[in-house]
C-alpha cells in the first residue's frame, strides 16, 4: 500500500471528525495515532480502529503535553509523516464582536491557532528532516475573509482565519522540502461541534481533511484552501 510505514497523528481523534479521520487514514493504510486530552477516550478508539490506531494522550494548550506526546510518538515510530490539526473549539456561536468576553477570545485563539502551531512546531522540523510531510489545518469556511458577513461566532471565525493564514504562511516557508500544508473545510458535519441537523455525516467531512494528508509523493499541492476538494475562497 502506498501509505505503508507512514505515521499520522491527529489531534482531538477521539470523537467527532477527528475519529473519522483517523479510521479513514487507517483504511489507506497509516498508523495512526489518535491524540485525545483522555487516554482512555483515545483507547476507546483504537479498539474501534484496529490494529493501526495508537492512543497518544495530548492537550493542544500545553506546551509540555505536546512536547511529550511528540518525543513519546518519535520514540515508538521513528517519524510522524502527516500532522492533522483537527482539535477545535466554537464556545462563542451566540456573540458578536462587540459582546464577547476575554477569556472566550483566548480559550478560543489557543486551542484553534496556537494548539495548531504549537504541534507544526513540534512536528515539522523532523519532516523537514526526512523530506516528507502532510500538515492539514481543519479550518472552516466561516473563517474566509471573502465571506465574513455576519458578526456570529466572532472568536471561532478569527481563530479559523488565522489559522489559514498560519497555512500560506508555513507552507511558503517549507517550499521544496517536501512537507505540504494544507487547510481543509470539512463543511458543516454533525458531530458535537456540528450538531445532529447538519447536513453531512462525518464520512464525507473526513473526505478533503484525509485527501490533502494523503496526497501522493510528488504532489506539490501546498498553500490551499480546500472544501470538497475544490479551492475555496480565502
Ligand atoms: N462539525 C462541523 O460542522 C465543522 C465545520 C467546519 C469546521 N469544523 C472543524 O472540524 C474540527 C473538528 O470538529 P468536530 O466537528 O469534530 O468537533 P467536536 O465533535 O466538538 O470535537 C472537537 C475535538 O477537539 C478536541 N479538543 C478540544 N480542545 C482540545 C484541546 N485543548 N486539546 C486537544 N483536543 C481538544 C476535542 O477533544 P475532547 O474529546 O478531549 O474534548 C474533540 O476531539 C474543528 O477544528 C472544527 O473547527 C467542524
């Protein structure tokens, strides 16, 4: 199998998209560490997965968490081919600009942006080591600046901006290494996040996040934003 002997991790796998991410890299034929702020939510998991799915306990907003989920995973499986920054709060879909608090601001900006970059930190450089890497931000279309009407969900949509700017951003600065990067609108999915009226499963959500982590060597598809594997305006 093409992905044979790659090692994908995934932040927030043990529920929602993240668990349909990581059980659609399984299927292509990845390891797959699921990363969850609980182990035991994480193992939980992989029993579902198989075989090719390992729990990895780590909490996006901590340094140490991330820095020790990393050493452990280099230290069982030599390399981490394919980051999937998947963790995300929306604790703010009833503000506008104007009626929001600090510390949803923060909360928010950490875990969406800063947790993101926080594993790129940890993670890139040994990709850039082997010349071989996918980095894939889930974002949100809700983050687009060219669709940015409404003052709702004011902190997630500055969260999901930056996090795309993180993407060119990174991508650019990775050019000709062979490490992608990537953002990926899953598109409005039930799961906690989503709620159950959406209208996609996380089948079809999982689809582009899973098609950028595993694009063929090769490929030079980096600096994006995808929904539904077309670009999607910034
Ligand atoms: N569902 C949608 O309609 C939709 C649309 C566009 C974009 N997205 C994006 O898709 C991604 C996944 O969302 P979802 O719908 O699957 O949401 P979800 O069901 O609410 O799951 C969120 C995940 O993020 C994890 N997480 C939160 N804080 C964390 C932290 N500090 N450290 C590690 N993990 C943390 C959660 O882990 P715990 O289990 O430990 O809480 C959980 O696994 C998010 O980035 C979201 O913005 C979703």
């Amino acid at each position: 199998m093409a992905h044979a002997n790659r090692t994908a991790l995934v932040t927030g796998g043990a529920r929602g998209l993240g668990t349909e991410i990581c059980r659609q890299l399984a299927d292509r034929g990845l390891r797959v560490l699921v990363a969850a702020r609980k182990r035991e939510a994480a193992e939980e998991v992989c029993r579902g997965i198989g075989p090719a799915a390992v729990p990895l306990a780590l909490d996006v907003v901590s340094a140490s968490s991330v820095t020790e989920a990393v050493r452990e995973a280099l230290g069982s499986f030599g390399t981490i081919d394919v980051l999937v920054n998947n963790a995300g709060v929306s604790i703010d879909a009833s503000r506008t600009v104007l009626d929001l608090d600090e510390d949803t601001l923060r909360t928010t900006l950490d875990i969406n942006l800063v947790g993101a970059w926080r594993l790129a930190e940890a993670v890139v450089p040994d990709m850039v080591r082997t010349g071989y890497g996918r980095v894939v931000n889930v974002t949100s279309s809700l983050g687009s600046l060219a669709l940015m009407d409404s003052g709702r969900h004011p902190a997630y949509r500055v969260s999901k901006t930056a996090l795309n700017a993180l993407t060119r951003m990174l991508a650019a600065e990775l050019s000709g290494t062979g490490v992608l990067v990537n953002a990926a609108d899953p598109g409005w999915t039930r799961s906690g996040m989503g709620g159950p009226s959406a209208p996609r499963g996380p089948a079809e959500g999982a689809d582009t996040p899973v098609w950028l982590a595993t694009l063929p060597e090769g490929d030079e598809t980096t600096g994006g934003l995808f929904a539904g594997r077309k670009p999607l305006q910034w």
